[in-house]
C-alpha cells in the first residue's frame, strides 16, 4: 500500500529515517510529508510507534484539476456509496498548494457537496452527515502546487500529538510531536542525564522519557482512526502493540525538569502521572539562572519565553542572563534551545554549532546547538 505520513516543517528528514527503522520501504521526503510503502502491519507500527508524524494517510484516488466545477465531477465520480453507509459520519480536511482553488475550506466543502449530492441522488433525498469531531470516516482532499488532486483515507483520527497524557497544559506549551522532532534532533543518545529547566507542562521531558525508555508514543492512546473500519484487523494491532511494547528498555540516568512557576510543576507532574511515567521524571520548582546540576554532562533543553505569548520584562536582558547560566552552570552539557526571538537569541552570548529552522504554530523558530564543552563562548 502507498502511505503519506504528515509532520511539521522541519521535521520531515527524521519521520524518514523513523519510518524506515519501522520498516517503511521506498521513502520520499516532501514538503511537510513522507511518502513510501508498506503493508497493514507497517501501517500500525507507524501509527502506534511514530514519534515524528502527525497524521497517517491512505490515498486511494487522483486526477488533475483546475477547476471547482470539474473537481465537482471527478468527485462524484468515485462510487462513495459504496464505500460508506447512509448512516455512517464523516469529516473532511482540505489543503491546497493550487494557484487555480485556493482555499482549503472551500476544496473541502466541494468534496462534501459533491459526496452528500451522490448520496442524495441515490437514496431519495437521505445523505450521510458531517461529524467533525468524532466521524466514522476521515477523508483528507489536497490539490498540489501542479494541480493533482489526491483523495486519502486518515486512518490516525484524531492528530497523532495527542498522545493521551495532556492532561493539564502550561501556559504556552509546545506540541508533542514538535517536542518529539526536538529531542530526535539532539542526537541524544540516551547515555547520560536530560534537563528541561523550563519545563511548562513537561512536553520536553514526557517525549525525552518516551524515548529513554523506548517506549511507544501512543501507549496510553486508545482510540485510532483505522479501527472504524470494516478491515481493522484487532488481532495484528494487538500483535503490534505486544512487539512494540516487548521492546521497552532500561534507561539508567535521569530525567529532570525545573520551572520557576509552581503551576506549571503541578501541570507537568500532572502530565506525567496521566502519562503512566511516574518515577521516570522528576520535576522540581526551580529558577534555570540558579541551577546547578548534579551531573558533569547531560542535555539540556529548552524553550524559554519568546516575548510573544508569554511576555517577558526585560527579554533581552533574560537571554544575556539563560547564557550565563549556560556558560557558567552548564560546561560539559549539550544544550538545545528553541525560540522565536531570534533577536534576544544572539544576546545569549554563545556562539551556535548547529542551527535549523522550524514552526511552532504559525511562529519561526530556530532550534540552536550549543556545545558548552567547548568553550564557545
Ligand atoms: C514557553 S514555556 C515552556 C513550555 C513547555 N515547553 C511546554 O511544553 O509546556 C516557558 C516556561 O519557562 C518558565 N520560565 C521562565 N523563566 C524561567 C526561569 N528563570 N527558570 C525556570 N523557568 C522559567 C515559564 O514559567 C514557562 O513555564
């Protein structure tokens, strides 16, 4: 079967190389997706191991368009009622690149009408009805920048970030699957300690756990998309979910977060009993500026306050004062940090030796590598 895996910008290079540990075959990296192949067995694994991916697609349909009347009629020209039930529920997402259809909720609202007209044209008037939330069938349409329209099945359901630990949220928490992009990024190991001192909520510290231990990002998760259809096999689900679960491993150092606000220290601790890792991270309240950590080396990972959605006094002033505590508390560690004030950034005062670009929301950001055993000062 051909799959498309979805991600964040930015990310798409290690949804790749997870699709392939997975064993994905034929892997092709686009703009904020991964194309390859697989069988049903590889379909589950990526949806039950994938760190990285966002949504997991099936297309089953594509044809060219420029046009809304003609998109229409290539639309109803796929048998959908054989495909779904009068009484069935579905949603439909819609994306465009295309110079010709250029919104997405219009292309979606398209499909729709076309779809409902054939059921209507069939069944005397009855259609089948639109459930966004919680549909039996979700469809995703996109019309590429070179105007190939392609129909895919979502069998994730809801957005793979939601993992089934966030419980409670922080004031500007970070996505989970962007957390997780950003541990994978670090080249971590997992051979020494991993600190979040501005831990919100404690995104950082459940997907660094996750990944210490091995453990699969949608343990706690019970509800997928694929499993609302009639060839949902639950016998080899549970076969996946055994392997992948089998392969759970030791992790011998430690995992801490810090944040100076006590509410986030309650919604992160929160997080992680939701999360089943209670006794696999540790959260204290704690100010990065006077940390001192117990270890000679570690990761230390970071999105500090951006001075967008949480305003900072003085910001500027606040980064010269985090590379301090970098330089002076930190030699020996890695340290990662995430932000969109690229401005305040520079005032850190040490000088990056990876940088990469990404989005959180609809925010650039960097994601700067800084190696503090080096002296880079
Ligand atoms: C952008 S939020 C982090 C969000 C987090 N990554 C999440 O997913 O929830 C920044 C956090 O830094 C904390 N913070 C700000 N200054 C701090 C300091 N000096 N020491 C420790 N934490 C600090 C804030 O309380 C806030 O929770």
């Amino acid at each position: 079967m051909q799959i498309t895996a979805t991600t964040f910008s930015g990310l798409e290079e290690i949804l790749a190389k997870e699709i392939t540990a997975l064993g994905g075959q034929e892997t092709q990296i686009h703009k904020r997706a991964v194309t390859f192949s697989g069988d049903k067995k590889i379909i589950y694994r990526c949806i039950y191991e994938l760190r990285t991916a966002l949504r997991i697609f099936l297309p089953f349909h594509t044809f060219k368009t420029k046009h809304e009347n003609h998109l229409y009629k290539k639309i109803r020209e796929v048998d959908w009622t054989a495909i779904m039930d009068l009484d069935d529920t579905f949603a439909i997402n819609g994306t465009t690149s295309s110079k010709y259809i250029t919104h997405s909720k219009y292309l979606a609202l398209k499909t729709k009408d076309a779809i409902v007209d054939q059921f209507r044209t069939k069944f005397d008037g009855r259609r089948l009805s639109v459930d966004r939330d919680n549909p039996d069938h979700r469809l995703n349409v996109h019309l590429s920048y070179d105007n190939v329209c392609t129909l895919s099945w979502d069998v994730s359901g809801a957005t793979l970030n939601r993992r089934g630990y966030r419980t409670a949220t922080g004031e500007a928490p970070i996505n989970e699957v962007l957390a997780a992009g950003i541990v994978l990024s670090s080249n971590w190991q997992r051979d020494c300690d991993f600190i979040d001192p501005m831990c919100g909520s404690g995104t950082f510290l459940m997907e660094a756990a996750m990944y210490a231990y091995n453990i699969p990002p949608q343990i706690n998760r019970k509800e997928f998309g694929f499993m609302r259809y009639k060839d949902f096999d639950r016998a080899l689900w549970q076969e996946v979910k055994r392997e992948a679960d089998a392969r759970i491993i030791d992790f011998p150092y430690k995992i801490l977060g810090f944040d100076k606000d006590f509410s986030a220290v309650k919604a992160a601790r929160l997080n992680i009993l939701a999360g089943n890792m209670d006794g696999k991270i540790e959260v204290e309240r704690g100010d990065l500026l006077k940390l001192n950590p117990e270890t000679a080396s570690g990761i230390v990972l970071m999105n500090p306050p951006y001075d967008e959605r949480l305003r900072v006094a003085d910001v500027n002033a606040f980064y010269k004062d985090i590379g301090h505590a970098l330089k002076h508390n930190f030699t020996g560690f890695d340290a990662w940090i995430i932000t969109a004030n690229i401005k305040a950034m520079k005032q850190l005062g040490l000088k990056p030796s990876s940088k990469k670009i990404l989005f959180n929301g609809a925010l650039e950001c960097q994601l700067a590598h800084y190696e503090l055993y080096r002296g880079s000062k």
